[in-house]
C-alpha cells in the first residue's frame, strides 16, 4: 500500500509539473563538470569506446563523460536518444501511465537549455517505448538532461562508429562469404556435390543439418503452424521461394509476409521508408536457411521447411550504425512484438556496444513472450577485439556462434565467442566451404556463413520445437533445446551449452 501511495504521488507531481511554463523550470547545472567547449574529434572518441571494449569488453555512453557524449552527438547531426521512466526498465508506455508528462517536462527542460522551441526539439516520440530523438547543440544540455531524475539513458542518436574506425581495421557486425564486413552480396554459387544431399521432392538438405539431426527431426515436426519473425536486410523480391513459390514442393499452407522499417535518408525528419525488398542480399540468405520451401527445384531447404515467415528490412546491412539502422531495428522488434501469431525472432545483424532504443525494443519483444536469438558476432579482424556482439550480449537473447566441423570446438575462422554464448551450429568445413542457401536471384543457390547462419539456423530448430509442442512457453522450448545439446547441463565458457540436437529436441 505504501509503494502505491508513493507511486500516485510520483505521478501526481509530474501533472503538476507537465502545466508548468517552459520560464518556470529549473535546469540543473553543470557544477560538477569543467565545460571544454571544443568537441573530440571522431577518432578520439572511437579510441575511448575502443579502450573500453579491450578493458571491460563492453562499452555503455552511461559511462562516458558528458563533454565525450557531446562530442559525439556533436558528429551525429547534433541527435541525441533520449529514454525516460520512473526505474530502470519503465520502458513500455502502456504500462507507464507517468510517460506523458515525464516526457513533456523533459522536452521543456531540453527547449529552456537550447533557447528554441519544443516542436523544433522534438524529431520522433516512440508510441510504444519510453524513448524519443532530439536535437541538442549545446553541452549544457546533454548535463541537464543526465542530471533529470527520470533519465534513463541519453545516448549519441546518430553517431556512427565505423565510419571513423581505423582504415585497415574495419569491423563488421557480421560478415558472409560474398561481402566483407557489410554483410551484403548478390553472387551465387555452384554448390559441391559433398555439401549436400538431395532428398525428395528435388531439394538439397545442407550438410550442415546432418550436424544437427535436423533431416532425422523432420519426422516429428517440420515447424508447421510456428511463425519466424526475421529482421534484417528485406528479402528479395527476384527468389519465388520466398515470395510466390513459398508455397513449393513439401511446404504447404504457409504464409510469407514482408515489411520494411527502414528509413533510408540522411534527415532525420523523414520517415517514409524504402519498402520490405532486400536491397543487400543478407537477409534473403537469412530468411532461406531458417525457413526455405523444401522445393521441387534442386535448391537448398530450410530447417523449418513448413514454418510461416515474417520478414523486415530494418537496416541497409548488417552494421547497425546510425539513426536509420537503429530506428528501423527498434520498430521491426515492436512490431514483431505485438503480432500474436509470432513466437520467434530472429536477428543476425548487431554493433559492439548496446543502443538503449534497440535494447528497449528486445526487452518490450521479450515481455511478450517472443524467443529471440541473435549473432554473436563475426568479423574478419575484429575478432579478438570484442567478444559477443550487442545484442546477443543480452540477457533477454539466445546467442549463438559458428563452429568449424570436426572433432572438438573451434570457432569458424571470423566468427566470435565467449561466456554469453548460448549455442552452437557446425556451419564452416575443412575445405572452407559453409553453408548452402538460396540466393538472391530465382533458380541459384550460393553459400553464407559465421554467426549469421548460426543463428537463423537456430531459430529454425526453435520452430521444429516449437512446433512439435504448440502448447509450450518460451522457457520451455528453450529448456528442451538446451537438454539436447552437446554441454548441457553445463556451460562451456565459449561456446555456450553446444550443437542442439534437432531429433533429441523434438522426441
């Protein structure tokens, strides 16, 4: 009764304070901290994230001083990420019926500071989370919002990290075998015989699935019934195995459903996006490996064969660096979310350090009940520089990596790992080969590899889980695939509890 009370009287205050006059607020000042009104450069900036990450291994802007947060805010368009609440994890708006006017006060607190209006401030308000983009100049102001008693995180709203990284070290959240450390390609391949095998009605089961008892598990559950939200890159509109053809071969009565959240503009205000298609060819590859047709047409399947898909381009590649990237992942996660008929999510894009919308949006997904899994990282050169990526570091997120196929556990050679792995795919063979797909473009098939593939493979065998025991929650189904993997009921410190066992998982 007495935390109740207090909780009235919270909210009381804050009406109260929601009609003040903007000339009436008090904005706390900087006596704590010297003013240097001259900004780091962008490479500065990057080498105290940098140090943080080969110190601790993670970096939050939490922990950096305000002058540093300025500067970079500073050369990101001035956009500052702004999310508020009573506690630390108030982020869903219909449970926080104080969000209004704790983000009207702020909003004067930030106007007052800047001199300008509020509707001038103000670039976007999230109807679903506790969080807003605004524009700051001044550092005074960046002080005066961390120093509100409602702040929760106040983050660089367009600060991109590797645009400055180091020339010959360029980091990429995730990399395939045709693109480099964006993640994009459009090339296709002529599979080897080896690394498949053609099962009926004419479609190639990846040698990768025989590591996993996937073909064996098919007896019991093909993930029918069971939808996959993935978020990526889109998926291509010239392969009719994801679009059209879904439908193909063994696969019936399913659905595909595609949308785009991404915003591809350099102004902040607009808000039109550039459509569900996949316009770098990672997502398509994604989107194949969890869920394929077991088709008529001699290209590979996907692990759940018979599962729905919906699928959402977020981001223009794999590096979520930047306003739209990190807008457009926000609302596909909420989005996601709030569809009822989703039980899986699946992302294989990240940055190596945590975006506070992005980390609000997984949270606010896994409230509702949503299994999330998401790439530990892969990287040509940046692997030893970071472990898990964000936001597979989350507590919320199953992460999972790629290991090479042969006795014991190796890591591939660009994927990462460590303590917060959860899971493991055999995905990189002794030749190097990886794992087939179907490509971009109708009729070809190519290879894709690291912690990307390991992880849409994952979400696959959720599916099968999932679908062979409809009426499980998420924990249970997560249960079930840890008891079937190699480590369980112990976890190896890089690589999590190990390969699932895809036919133990479904039994």
């Amino acid at each position: 009764m007495k935390k109740a009370s207090i909780k009235i009287l919270v909210f009381a205050a804050l009406v109260l304070v929601g009609c003040t006059k903007e000339e009436n607020l008090e904005i706390s000042q900087p006596d704590s901290e010297i003013l240097n009104k001259e900004p780091l450069t962008p490479q500065q900036v990057n080498a105290q994230i940098d140090q943080a990450l080969a110190d601790k291994g993670s970096f939050d802007w939490k922990e950096a001083t305000s002058h540093t947060l300025w500067s970079a805010v500073y050369h990101g368009d001035n956009m500052v990420s702004v999310g508020f609440g009573i506690t630390a994890n108030d982020y869903d708006r219909s449970r926080s019926p104080e969000n209004g006017p704790i983000q009207h006060e702020l909003l004067q607190i930030i106007a007052q500071s800047e001199g300008k209006p509020a509707n001038e401030i103000l670039l976007s308000s999230d109807a679903t989370l506790n969080t807003m983009d605004v524009l700051v100049v001044k550092q005074e102001t960046i002080i005066a919002i961390r120093n509100y008693q409602f702040m929760r995180y106040v983050e660089p709203g367009n600060y991109k990290y590797f645009a400055y990284a180091d020339g010959n070290r360029q980091r990429g959240a995730e990399s395939t075998s045709s693109s480099g450390g964006s993640g994009c390609g459009f090339e296709a391949s002529t599979l080897n015989a080896a690394d498949y095998t053609t099962i009926t009605p004419n479609a190639k089961a990846a040698w990768t699935l025989y590591q996993h008892n996937v073909p064996s598990a098919w007896t019991y559950s093909t993930g029918q019934g069971i939808t996959i939200g993935i978020v990526d890159t889109g998926t291509s509109p010239s392969q009719t195995l994801l679009g059209s053809n879904f439908n193909d071969g063994l696969s019936t009565g399913r659905s595909i459903q595609k949308f785009g959240t991404y915003v591809d503009s350099i102004w902040p205000w607009v808000t039109t996006t550039d459509g569900p298609n996949d316009q770098c060819g990672h997502g398509t590859s994604m989107a194949s490996a969890a869920a394929a047709p077991r088709n008529d047409n001699g290209l590979p399947v996907g692990v759940a064969y018979n599962a729905n898909l919906i699928t959402y381009r977020a981001a223009s590649n794999v590096v979520l660096d930047g306003a739209s990237e990190q807008n457009g992942v926000k609302n596909a996660f909420t989005a996601l979310a709030n569809n009822s008929n989703v039980k899986i999510i699946s992302m294989s894009m990240g940055h190596v350090f945590s975006v506070g919308k992005i980390s609000d949006a997984i949270k606010y997904a896994y409230s509702k009940g949503k299994l999330i899994f998401c790439a530990g990282g892969t990287s040509t050169s940046f692997t030893t520089f970071v472990g898990v990526i964000f936001p597979a570091s989350m507590a919320e997120t199953v992460a999972v990596t790629g290991i090479k196929e042969g006795a014991g556990f190796i890591k591939c050679d660009d994927c990462h790992s460590g303590s917060k792995i959860d899971f493991t795919v055999v995905m990189q063979r002794a030749s190097g080969k990886t794992v087939p797909v179907v490509s971009y473009y109708d009729n070809q098939s190519d290879y894709v590899g690291g912690s990307s593939v390991a992880t849409a493979t994952t979400a696959g065998i959720g599916a099968l889980v999932w679908a062979k025991y409809p009426s499980w929650t998420r924990d249970q189904v997560l249960a079930r695939m840890r008891q079937s993997a190699n480590f369980y009921p112990n976890k190896n410190p890089e690589f999590g509890y190990g390969n699932i066992n895809a036919l133990l998982a479904v039994q």
